[in-house]
C-alpha cells in the first residue's frame, strides 16, 4: 500500500471515529461510567454499530435511543453547520489531553469518564487556550464580598496569561467570566446545555461576549436543555480543562464542591477563598480548608504563586516598614516602657522600672531626649511624643524626628504623645 493510500486510510478512519463518537452522544448520557467499559471492549465505531443495531449486550436505554439515529444525527450536524459550531474530539489536534485524565480516576455520585467529545462555539483552540488555565467557581446565591473577589481574581489571572474557566451560573461563574473579559482575557463557559442555548437565558449577552472572547463548550448536542444532573456532569469537565481550581463561597450543598471533588481525585491543585466565618456562603469552603481538601488563598497573586512552577513566584505579602520603634536599642526601648504617659519620673525611678544601671539610664535618656522622645523638667522626665514611636522610620526621618535629629520639645511640661507600641 503506497504513502498516499494509507494516509487516505487514516483520515477515512478518523473521519469514520469522529461521526461514530458524534453518534454516541446522542445515545449515551455524559458521564455514564458504563460508556468507558464498553470503549474498553469495543472501538466508537464499533459500539455505534452495536447500538444501532440493538445489541442485547448493551444498556436497553441505549438501544431505546438509538431509534431514528442516522436522521437525528444528520439534524445534528446541520443544525451546527447553521450555527456555526464544532465538534471536537479525541485524537483531534485541538483536543485538551488533559481531559483524557477523567478515564483514569473512580466516579464521583455516579458520574465517570471523559466525553465522548466536546461541541465548541467560538473561534479559540481548546487545547491552546486550556494549556494554561483555572478554574474559578462558586455559589450562585453569591455575596458582594464573594463576586468582587472572584471578579478580581479572574483578571489578576487573565492579566498573567492564564485562562480562567467557569459554568456561566449566576453568582461567582458570572462574576469570574466579567472578571476576565473586563481585562480582555480570554475565558471558557462550560454548559450544562447546548452550546446554542443561551442558559441562564439572562446571560446571553454574557456567553456572546465569552464566545468572541474565549470558547463556550458543552459535551451535549446542540439544543438540549439543562438538568439538575447534567450541571454535576459537566462539573469533572470544568475540573478537567484546568491546572488548578479556585472555589469562591460554597454552602454546605454547593455544587461547587463537586467540581472540588472532580479537581481532588484528577489531583489537581485545589484553592479556596475563605469568606467571613458567620457567612453560610462560606460553610463549604471553610469546611474544605479545615479538611485539607484546599489550599486557602486570599488573592489572584497566590493562585498563580500555586500554579505556577515550585519557587518561580513568591506571593508573599512584603513586610511591614521598620518603624522608629524598632530602630531603638534595648536600654532606650526599656526607659521608654519605663515613662508614665502623664506625668514625670526622675532618673532613678526610671532606672527601678527598666531594671538598668545608672549608666545605662543615663545613656538611653540622652540619647531619646537629643531625639525629641522625652524632655526634662524640673520634676523629672516626660514623654514628649510616644505616638511617634509606631510610625514607619523612612516617614518620621522625612520629617525630621527620627531618632538622633533634635526636634523642638513641647513648651507644656505634661505634654506628651499616646499609642506607643508595648512590644
């Protein structure tokens, strides 16, 4: 068989693989785990045969469905022409291999295995556009607290080049998806519908906008409508597709949790928001964080921190300014401790109440007073601005009271500061 011959061979073959797996997704419901044992006996183009006719060895719901098949899937894919989808699947070069995971890992409430295949609206590759990428979930009754958050943290994402993926619910998907396309970054919806319906009907303008700017993906054909079980199935497909997952306010119930699920036994990285400890927004995540089933992380810095390769990005939040407080030495800190707020001391008292000797007193009195800190009277000595002690250094110098720079005392002999730290 000559080059030319076997090549046209295997596009035949694939071509045939692609409509046998087109076929199947009209019979088998997304997630069936008897699907991934029946593609361990059986080629899809194989099975779609079996299916259609009637094999007694096959689920009986399978061969209910499968009556009228070659008229439904030619509606199908004419229905997509119009509409202008596509249909991906393994072995295609735009198909995320990271999917190819889901046939790996046990079931979770009853769900299993990666899709058959997967219809994109939009223009993006999927495999490019999920090579780097996380997903941003959470409750649709969100918080304020809970969508400014998730918001924030899809464009810090988007803004370092990492796709941000989500289910274009109401509440945390909504805000995750606006997040990202406010910074005109790219971000994938995945329905628990047809590509071509626009579900929640209120986000039509909204999966417009993603479709231009990212990819709207279902594993169903064009024009199912939702279930309840079909937003957990397409839950492992939002694991799936990315590196990591970010979970935003989730109630005890939160199907979010699922997709925390999915992302635990795919061992991806999972990360949750914390929210305040009253919120029943924030019970599931919490509980989440308590049980070590996600890392906490409060900011779009620390997800790409986790994200990225061990030790290339350090999130960690810069230290505090050295204040005027932590330039004192030990002897100066101790006689500072040692001045009431109001009121004088004289050198020996202070000594008593530091625990210093005479010289030392001496010394650190010096010292604070040429500083403006404390000042003698005729009583004794008196704070002059304890306030000042707390404030950063590089500001109390631009102002010219850091400690060793004279600064006019108060004229009032009581006159003194408060607030001074005591550690």
């Amino acid at each position: 068989m000559t080059a030319s011959a076997q090549g046209s061979d295997g596009r035949r073959a694939r071509r045939d693989d692609r409509r046998a797996r087109l076929a199947l997704s009209l019979v088998v419901e997304p997630g069936d785990p008897r699907l991934g044992a029946a593609l361990a006996e059986r080629t899809a183009v194989e099975l779609a045969r079996a299916v259609v006719s009637a094999d007694a060895a096959l689920p009986e719901g399978w061969r209910a469905r499968a009556a009228g098949l070659d008229a439904r899937l030619d509606a199908v894919v004419s229905a997509a022409r119009g509409a202008r989808l596509r249909w991906i699947c393994p072995g295609d070069p735009s198909w995320p291999e990271q999917l190819d995971d889901l046939d790996q890992v046990e079931a979770v409430s009853g769900v299993a295995g990666r899709p058959l295949g997967l219809w994109v609206r939009g223009r993006g590759g999927l495999a490019a556009l999920t090579a780097r990428s996380a997903a941003v979930v959470g409750a649709r009754d969100a918080t304020t607290y809970g969508c400014d958050v998730a918001s924030d943290l899809a464009a810090d994402l988007v803004d370092a080049g990492t796709t941000v993926v989500s289910g274009a619910a109401f509440g945390i998907d909504a805000a995750a998806h606006r997040g990202a396309l406010a910074l005109g970054g790219p971000t994938i919806a995945v329905l628990a519908c047809g590509v071509d319906v626009d579900y929640p009907r209120a986000h039509a303008g909204l999966l417009h906008a993603i479709a231009e700017n990212g990819l709207v993906v279902s594993e169903h054909p064009p024009g199912t409508t939702p279930t309840r079980a079909r937003f957990l199935t397409r839950n492992r497909i939002i694991a799936g597709l990315s590196q990591g997952t970010v979970v935003v306010e989730a109630a005890r119930r939160s199907g979010a949790l699922n997709t925390l699920s999915w992302a635990n036994e795919l061992g991806r990285l999972v990360m949750a928001v914390p929210g305040p400890v009253v919120s029943q927004s924030s019970v599931g995540v919490h509980h989440a964080i308590r049980q070590g089933r996600a890392v906490l992380v409060t900011n779009g810095a620390e997800v790409l921190e986790d994200l990225d390769v061990l030790g290339r990005r350090d999130a960690s939040p810069p230290s505090a300014p050295p204040t005027v407080w932590d330039g004192l030495d030990p002897a100066s800190r101790a006689v500072i401790e040692a001045l009431p707020a109001q009121g004088p001391r004289t050198t020996d008292e202070i000594a008593w109440h530091a625990g210093l000797a005479a010289e030392a007193t001496d010394a650190a009195l010096d010292e604070l007073e040429r500083a403006g800190f404390v000042r003698m009277s005729g009583q004794g000595w008196h704070l002059v601005r304890r306030a000042d002690l707390a404030a950063p250094a590089a500001a109390v110098q631009r102002t010219g009271a850091a400690v060793g720079r004279p600064e006019p005392a108060a004229e009032h002999p009581d006159a003194t500061g408060d607030g001074a730290p005591v550690s």
